[in-house]
C-alpha cells in the first residue's frame, strides 16, 4: 500500500469510527487497487505474535539539561521542540542480536543518541499532562542515530535538520513492551557504552520535559493517533562512531539493545 492509500485508509478508519485501525495498514489492503505494493512499517511486541504498527515517529530535541548545553542551548529558557524521522527509518532489533548498522553517506560525524521510546496506543488533541500517559500503550529503547556534521551545518545556516536526522535507518530500535506487563518509565538508568567503554550515563528522571508533557505538548500541535512513537529526548555525551563500533544501550527494566556500525 502506497502512502497516498495509507491516508485514504486513515480517513476511511476515522468515517467508520474504527480508531484502532487508523494506523495499521493490514487490513485496508485489498480494499483499494495500487500499481505496486510499498510496506508498513512494524515493531515486534514482546510476548505477543502482534506487530505494533508505526503511524509516526516523532522526537524531541535537546529533553536532559546537560545534552541541551552541550548542543549549545540554554535548557532554562527553552520550551520543548519535536521534529520527526520518516516511519521506515526504523531498524527493528530483535533482543539478544546484534545487526549490522551501515553507516550512512555523507557524513564523517555519525552519533548516537539512547532515548526511551513512548508508543501510544490511544490519539487525541490538546491532551492534559494529567491523564497524557493514559495514551502510552507500550515502551522500548532506540537510537536517534544522527549526522551530527550535516544537522549542525543545516542549523547554521537556519534550514530544515532532515538531513542530520530524518534518514534511512536512522531509528534503530527495541520490541515493544506492553504498558499493562512492564508499567511506565518516570526514572532508571540510562546507558550506552561503545566497544564496552560508557560513554552515555543518566537517569530518566533527569528528562526536562516528562513523556507526559511531551504528549500533551505534541497533541496542541498535532492530533495524535495509535501508533505514533516518540523519542524522549537524549541525555548529555553523544559522539561519533565509527565502522567496527559496536553500540549498546540499556534502560532500567528493558533487553539491552545493540546494533554494529558497518
Ligand atoms: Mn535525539
């Protein structure tokens, strides 16, 4: 299916009030005829055969003081800003593997960033902060993999950071975790190590902005719907890998996640 169909069958599932499917293209196959067949885009659910099915993937920029002074921001004055990877940049990571990653073209400044990732499982518009995690149907950890040189360069020159970030591959990530198994993510340690060295270390509790308020804050500008993730944001000490690096990441109560860059 196509993405113009995938939005047919999104205002279809919205007439039909069959909210569930808005963001599961299965289903609305068949019903509309295509030259050619384009994929979705699926999470592995841990403990299920159910494929969590991704809508968007929106990310949220400069969330852990440290990172935000590193990155050359004030994080005192600055309200939260999202921006979004395409939903086939995910690299999907099964627990116990380690895929190869190629490093991408372009750039001589490839970084990883390990963030906690929200997938909802519930939409809406202009969400209170109060009962925002009410909309989180699962977790999982990912890399906000990133062309440090290339998103630096386009922020200079005050043009859009698709490039740095909106890229193929550009979201490694876990299997999803059900909220109604594994509970909600507001603290535990966060860390990535390279070739077994730490370089990332944090808390989650550190996060400027909640997942909570992330949600809310997203759902004043977009409206939200099953299937969006979001990357919560990174803490202090990205940097650059190289082919060869092998890179993991942990959080509190998930699998590690590991991926090597070729
Ligand atoms: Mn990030």
């Amino acid at each position: 299916m196509d993405r113009r169909n995938f939005f047919q069958g999104t205002a279809i599932a919205a007439v039909t009030g069959a909210v569930a499917g808005c963001a599961a293209p299965t289903g609305m196959q068949g019903s509309v005829r295509t030259p050619f067949a384009v994929s979705g885009t699926f999470i592995p659910v841990v403990g299920s055969d159910e494929m969590y099915p991704v809508r968007r993937i929106y990310c949220i920029g400069r969330n852990y003081e440290a990172h935000s002074r590193e990155m050359g921001s004030d994080p005192t004055r600055e309200p939260p800003f999202f921006f979004q990877k395409p939903t086939d940049a995910i690299q999907n990571v099964a627990v116990g593997s380690m895929p190869d990653h190629p490093y991408p073209p372009l750039t001589k400044n490839y970084h990883y960033e390990a963030e906690l990732v929200a997938c909802l499982g519930k939409g809406g518009r202009n969400i209170p902060i109060a009962t925002a995690l009410d909309h989180v149907w699962g977790y999982t950890l990912g890399l906000d993999m990133t062309r440090r040189d290339l998103q630096r360069a386009m922020g200079e020159e005050k043009k859009p950071w698709e490039i740095g970030k909106s890229f193929d591959r550009s979201a490694p990530i876990g299997p999803v975790h059900r909220v109604a198994q594994i509970g909600h993510f507001t603290q535990g340690a966060i860390w990535l190590k390279v070739n077994g060295q730490t370089k990332q270390s944090a808390n989650l509790n550190q996060m400027i902005w909640s997942v909570a308020e992330q949600i809310s804050k997203l759902s004043d500008a977009f409206e939200m719907f099953p299937g969006d993730i979001i990357y919560s944001g990174t803490p202090e000490n990205v940097g650059p890998v190289v082919r060869g690096d092998v890179v993991e990441m942990h959080i509190d109560g998930l699998p590690n996640l590991s991926i090597k860059i070729v």
